[in-house]
C-alpha cells in the first residue's frame, strides 16, 4: 500500500482555480496548510479565490495566463519555484469544451481546445517534472472525464482531448511506477461548473442548434463542485491511481466496459431522457 501523501507544508499548483472545481480544490487544499500556486485566465476569479486562502494562513501566488500559450505554460514553473521554493503536487484541471457536430466545427477551434486540454496538460507536466521529481514525495492528477470512457456526438474534439489525458496519464503511471512520483487520473462526471456554458460553438452551422445540445448537457451537470473536491483530495492523500466521480459516470464506466461497441444506444437515451 503506498505512503499516504500529507498535504501540509505541501505546495500544490492547481490550474483553472478561478472557478468550479479548481476554486473549490483550492479552498480545501488551503485548509490542508497547503501552499497554492494558482492558474487561470480569469484574474479577478483568481483574486477572489487567492483571498480565501490566504485566509486559511497559507501562502498562495496568483499566475494569470492563458493556457492556450505554450512561451507562457513554459514559463510557469520557474515563476512558482522562485516563490515558492519547491512543488509537490500538480493539478491539471482546467478545460474548455466545444459544442456541435465535428463537420460544422471550424479546426482552429479544434486546435484552441486541444492547446487547453491536452497541449497544455502535456507541457506544464514535463517544465513542473525537475521539481516534483526532486521532491521525496509528489503527485501529478490529471482530470479526464466521463467523456474520456465514452464519447458522446457533438463532442468530438472533447472527447478526443480526454481519452488522450486519460491515455497521457496512463502512461506516466508506467513510467513512474515504484518511485516516488505518482498519477491520479480523475474521470469526472456532471459537475456544475461553467465548462458547458463557456463552451465554444461551431462557426459552420445552426448556433441555434448547437446551443440547445450545450444547453442539454448543461441540465445534466448537478454535482457541487466542493463535492466533487471533496473525492480528489481522498484520492491524493490516498495516492490513488484512479478517482471516478458521480454516480453517473460510474454507471458509464460500466455500460461502456459490458458495451463497447454499443454503449450510446444505452447511454444516449438516458441523456435525452435526462436532458
């Protein structure tokens, strides 16, 4: 069984902090003791999260920037290393999503997601690796999706960007097992935050109907995001490889597992019933 990992006196950076389940990580890691070097495009939702954990007697830097830009992504870990000494934890959590059917959606859109979701995943790992590696104890958590396991229409370019975390972070685990640096790959199911609501929509057709599949989906994120925290720091401490999030995306790990091939017929009626 591995060695519990204690968050106190810890420095974790956490990426999309300025909301939903990267601002709630953020509070509870906080009052852990845990130093935080927080991510997001969004300053002023990052101010108001750094001010709650600064309240728990943490020491926490704000790093606004676009994860989109692989100069700024590159540049991160130094700017966290010069303020705060060391890294023990990363949290790959920030997202994008892009509604509507993959022929109406536009590829430089496609790029923007991927540069988000799984580019900026892959770079800020490898510049953060040096310093997690020289701590005697370190943890990277990735979070995928339920849409990492199952791929749902008019998700095309998402799902494609969460099976490739999922299979990133696979491969890490292999890589490294038996040391001191371990991966938590977290498959996410309805959690309420702004991801549907943000989501781009394709430039090549109807917006009226792309929004109305966001706006479906929307209706099937429920879970508080404090919630969904709660379950990533139990698997951090825990050191587990694999943290699967909410009823519904563990009935879809099932379906999909005893239904490769056929999983949507049960899935997406559900959905739409649902929805």
């Amino acid at each position: 069984m591995a060695k519990p990992f204690v968050l106190a006196g810890r420095t974790a950076l956490v990426t999309g902090a300025a909301s939903g389940i990267g601002a709630a990580l953020a509070r509870a890691l906080a009052e852990r003791g845990c130093a935080l070097a927080l991510v997001d495009r969004d300053g002023a939702g990052l101010a108001a999260v750094a001010a709650v954990a600064r309240g728990r007697g943490v020491a926490v830097s704000e790093h606004v920037l676009d994860l989109a830009e692989a100069e700024a992504v590159a540049a991160l870990p130094e700017a966290v290393q010069a303020r705060h000494g060391s890294l023990q934890l990363l949290v790959n959590n920030a997202g994008v999503s892009l509604g509507g059917r993959f022929e109406e959606t536009h590829l430089e859109d496609v790029a923007w997601l991927m540069d988000v979701n799984l580019h900026a995943v892959m770079r800020l790992t490898h510049a953060c690796l040096p310093m997690l590696k020289a701590a005697p104890q370190a943890q990277i958590v990735n979070l995928s999706s339920v849409f990492g396991v199952v791929a749902p229409a008019g998700q095309a370019a998402y799902a494609a960007s969460k099976f490739a975390v999922r299979g990133f972070s696979e491969a890490l685990t292999h890589e490294y097992a038996g040391t001191g640096l371990g991966v938590t790959l977290v498959y996410a199911g309805g959690v309420a935050t702004r991801i549907a609501r943000n989501a781009r929509l394709p430039r090549g057709g109807d917006p009226t109907d792309a929004a109305r599949g966001v706006a479906a989906f929307e209706r099937l994120l429920t879970m508080a995001p404090e919630t969904a925290a709660g379950a990533i720091l139990r698997g951090i401490e825990a050191r587990a490889p694999r943290v699967v999030i909410g009823r519904d995306a563990r009935r879809a790990l099932l379906i999909q597992r005893l239904m490769p091939v056929r999983y949507w017929s049960l899935i997406g009626r559900a959905v739409r019933e649902e929805a």
